[in-house]
C-alpha cells in the first residue's frame, strides 16, 4: 500500500529497514504498524491511481 505521512514534517521510520517515510509517500507493506499509524492519524493512504500514459487500451465507440 501507498502512504505518506499526514504532517510533511513528521518523522515516520519504519521498524524493519529505519528508513524515513518520504515526505510524498512510499510504498510500504500491509502491517499491523502501519495499520496503527494510519489509524492514528499520523498517515494517510495515497491515491494508487497511476497518471495517464497515453498507452491505455482504446475503447471503440460504436453506432447505432
């Protein structure tokens, strides 16, 4: 899951690699700490929507 911390200033580390979590966001994975910090408050899941890249499948349209 995406996440990013809720105040850009906070520090957030992860318990397995101490890593800081990205001011906006990173990838990080489904656990019970994360789980906490997003109930807490402390971070908020980022939107997994990827931009547009002009290579999606084209829908024909079609007539009646």
């Amino acid at each position: 899951m995406r996440a990013k911390p809720v105040d850009p200033d906070a520090v957030i580390r992860d318990p397995v690699t101490q890593r800081q979590l990205p001011a906006e966001g990173g990838e990080v994975p489904d656990t019970s700490f994360w789980r906490r910090r997003l109930l807490a408050g402390e971070i908020e899941l980022v939107d997994e929507q990827q931009a547009p890249t002009g290579r999606e499948p084209v829908t024909p349209l079609t007539t009646r």
